[in-house]
C-alpha cells in the first residue's frame, strides 16, 4: 500500500512491500503531482473540457492559459479567478462621446476593474457644466456590486475635476462644475464586489 509524502500534500509514493505493478504504482503520484503543478491549456475551453469527471479542478489549482496570456487560480467557491492582469479591452462611448487621444479602456485585475485614457464630447465642445450625463456603459462582467463614485482630473488646468460613477447597471456617468473639454480614467479603479 502506498505511503504519502512528508510535506502533507498527499502525494503518494510505492514502498517495497507494493505489488509490483510500475504503471498502478506510479500512475497515483504523477496525478497528485500535476494538480498541483502550474496546468497549461491553450484556452479556457480546452481547461473546461479537460478538467472534468475524476480530474476536476479542486481549490487552489493553478492554472497558465496560452491563447489569453494568462494565470488563473481556482478558488473555494468553483471560480476560476485570473492573478494576473486582463488585457484592456475599448470602452464603446455613448453617442455624442469620443477618445480624447490613446485608447481608453478598461481591464479587470484580481476582482477588479482599472480604466485608463479620457473622453471628450465628439464635437470637441466643452462639457455640459452642473449636470450628470451617461459618458460610456460597461460590460456586464466590468459592472460593480453597488454604484461606487470617483474625482477624475480634467483638462490640463490646475483644479479642474469632474465626478465619475460607476452604477450597477453599467452606466458611467459624469458631472462637472466648470468648462472643460476632457476628462481622464486614469484613476478610476474598484471592486466588482
């Protein structure tokens, strides 16, 4: 009968007294192994269709996807959670809204959503002051559990700022007190909790 290792993973390992049968013998150890080695997949697809059956993810499995460039874990709960950056993905602007230069966007790290770049009105006219007004709605996946609200910088005057929120619904909207052409993201940054 197969003993375990000492470090309390259970991993086990043939002793002389086993039958000898070096495919049965082994097969337990290199299982046990690879669940708690890093597992590669060219997607999340193919992790989905592997790990099923006998072979589930359990928590605390780790995971590098190919095709997404990125580390997952899994946790207690049955979620794959990535640990490492999203790619940024375009925020699409309400009509009447653009980018102001670069590409603004948003990504999701670790259980939150980071955005980055400005937006201006589409016709380069300053804001509608005193009023909040849609710029942009997110994903559902980038959406946050409650409204969460932000001070953001705008224009390149010292004292300029607007106010973001973010709603539940996935609307962003903004306010601001003074004529100003664009608003920044850059540090907009909350929990999807």
């Amino acid at each position: 009968m197969p003993t375990t290792d000492g470090y309390g993973q259970k991993v086990p390992y043939p002793v002389m007294s086993d039958a000898p049968n070096i495919e049965l013998a082994f097969q337990g150890a290199v299982n046990a192994l690879t669940k708690q080695t890093v597992l590669r997949f060219a997607n999340a697809n193919e992790r989905s269709a592997t790990l099923m059956g006998a072979f589930a993810a359990v928590p605390g499995m780790l995971s590098y996807l190919i095709a997404e460039d990125r580390w997952d874990q899994f946790d207690g709960d049955g979620v794959w959670r990535p640990l490492t950056p999203g790619a940024w993905k375009p925020i699409t602007f309400a009509s009447g809204y653009t980018a102001f230069g670069g590409s603004p966007g948003y990504r999701i790290v670790n259980g939150c959503v980071e955005m980055r770049g400005a937006f201006q009105r589409t016709s380069g006219a300053t804001f509608t002051t005193n009023t909040e007004i849609t710029a942009f709605t997110l994903p559902t996946e980038a959406r946050p559990g409650t409204a969460r609200s932000f001070i953001a910088a705008a224009t390149f005057n010292v004292g300029f700022s607007a106010r973001l929120v973010t709603r539940v619904d996935g609307t962003v909207t903004y306010s601001i007190a003074h004529a100003a052409t664009f608003i920044y993201l850059d540090n907009v940054r909350y929990s999807l909790a």
